[in-house]
C-alpha cells in the first residue's frame, strides 16, 4: 500500500492518496483513519478503430437510392390504399419517421449520460431490477410531460393555422426541408442547425434519489429543445406537426418521438455493462448519421409525392 500524504488538521482529514488507497473512516469524538488497498479496477481498452466515411461519390448514390425509395413507397401507399389523397397516407409515414428519429437521439451526449448514469445499482438480479424500475418509470413519466408540453403548444399552433391535415402544397414543403436536412447530414448540402449545446443537468445526481434524476432527465429531453439536438429529423417532426392542422396528430407525432428517445433505456434491463453499451454506440456513430441522412431522403421525397398528388 503507497500512501503519499494524510494531513489531519483540527478534526478535518485532507487527503492525498495514491491510486492504491480507496477508503477512509472518520469518526465521531476523535479521528481515526482507516485505509485499505483501493480493488483492482476494470480495464477497458481505448477505441483504435471507427468505421470510415463514405466516398462522396458513395454518399450520392444512396442518396439516389433513397429518394427513389421514397417515390416508390408514396406510390405504393396511394396505390394499395386507394386514396386519391395523400393525407391518409403521410400520418404513417410521419409515425415512422418520428419514432426513428427518437432511437437516433441516443447518439448524444445526453443520449450516451442518460443510459450510462440511469442504470441499476449493484449486481444484476431480480432485486435490482426492482429497484430500478420506478427510475424507468418516471423517465416515460418525464419523456410524457414533454411531449405533452410541445405537442400541446405545436397543437394549438396547428389549430390556429389554415390547414386542412397532413397533404397538399404544406406537406410537399416539409418533404423538401426533410431531403435538404438529409444530404445535411450525408455532408452534400448545408442547412443551418439550431440547438442548445447543454447537457442534461449533471449536478441533479448529486441532490436526488435515481428515480427523481430520471423524471428530470425525461423532462428536459421530451421537450426536445432545451439540451443538444442529436437528429434534425426533430425539425422535420415538428414541421409535419405544425402543418397538420391537428391537435391531436401534432401531439401524436411528439409523443411517438418521445416514445423512441425512451426505449433505449430498456437496455439497461439487460445484464450488460455500461462500457459494453457505450462502447456500441460509439462504433455506430457515423452509420447512425448516414441512417439519418437516409431515412430524412426517403421520408422527404415521400412527403413530396403525397403532398403533390
């Protein structure tokens, strides 16, 4: 055991301990010291490898690709349902979409801090599991509340307007701010990119109980807005809710974005470990990127055809 240096002054222990010196007691009416060697700690190897970007020439054929999917899939949707109209058919499109982009939010910083620091304490078991399930809980109960906070006021903002749901020359729109958005983020085109470059409140951990530290994360992150904007899928869902011209649909369409930002957290109900899971999403990072360029290709031009017909 090294031990560098344990000043005690007036009752108060100042500390300098080496690597090896893990715990220290104080008791009451007088100082004692108790220190053992610190348990070796996991050693987890640094990343060499990341997957490497697509050529641009690459990039340009799946963009291709995609806007063709989408025509293709418009297409069959008028055809198998048998509406002259596309406003029966964006609303799925639009579920999709935004379901999608709530899974592709975990690759963010409060994404990667949410799954790291809302997992269960101590060694997998039933017990543990217990214990943390009204953490999972309040983190759909805070992830509930946002969405209803933005998709109620989105709502209100889509009933005032002079829209008749989801179609025509306002959807048509959208579907080209969500191709713009896609080669955005294939590196062919720039679009601007609003967002708050905060985290999640980090401090919260400190203060509160784990199951109070999830309803306050879900909260801050169902409103969308106030920490990091990982996809700009968000802008597109929220344009689809706006121009709606429902209530009801704007509020869905949040909720369903909530819904995928949520789920990732199930993971932590697996007997996995946090470096494991950290470790995955940092080696898909870049296709998690191309996923978003794809699906806001294919969506867009979708939208594009519905809204024309």
């Amino acid at each position: 055991m090294n031990l560098r240096e344990v000043s005690i002054v007036s009752g108060n222990a100042t500390e300098f301990v080496s690597k090896f010196v893990s715990t220290k007691f104080i008791s009451n009416g007088g100082v004692s010291v108790s220190l053992r060697p610190a348990s070796p700690a996991t050693k987890i190897q640094d990343r060499q490898q990341f997957p490497t970007k697509a050529s641009r020439g690459a990039r340009l054929l799946l963009a291709a690709l995609s806007v063709g999917v989408g025509i293709y899939a418009a297409n069959l949707l008028l055809t198998t349902s048998g509406q002259t109209s596309g406003h029966a058919n964006a609303l799925p499109v639009a579920t999709v979409l935004a379901f999608a982009g709530g899974l592709l939010s975990t690759w963010s910083p409060c994404g990667y801090s949410s799954l790291s620091l809302l997992r269960p304490r101590g060694h997998y078991s039933i017990r543990t599991m217990a214990r943390w399930l009204p953490t999972l809980l309040t983190h759909a109960l805070g992830y509930a509340l946002g969405a209803v906070v933005l998709g109620g006021g989105l709502g209100l903002l889509a009933w005032l307007l002079p829209l008749d749901g989801l179609g025509g020359w306002p959807l048509a729109l959208v579907g080209l701010l969500a191709v713009a958005y896609g080669l955005h983020c294939l590196g062919l085109l720039r679009m601007p990119y609003p967002q708050r470059r905060i985290q999640v409140s980090h401090g919260a951990r400190n203060h509160y109980a784990m199951w109070k530290i999830g309803l306050i994360y879900g909260l801050q992150l169902g409103l969308n807005f106030v920490t990091y904007v990982r996809t700009p899928i968000l802008y597109v869902v929220v344009g689809l809710a706006l121009v709606s011209g429902s209530p009801s649909q704007a509020l869905w369409l949040i909720a369903v974005l909530n819904l995928g930002r949520w789920a990732p957290l199930l993971v932590n109900a697996l007997p996995v470990q946090d470096h494991n899971v950290q470790g995955w999403l940092a080696s898909n990072a870049q296709r998690a990127v191309l996923t978003d360029g794809l699906l806001l290709a294919a969506a867009g031009a979708a939208f594009i055809v519905l809204g024309v017909v």
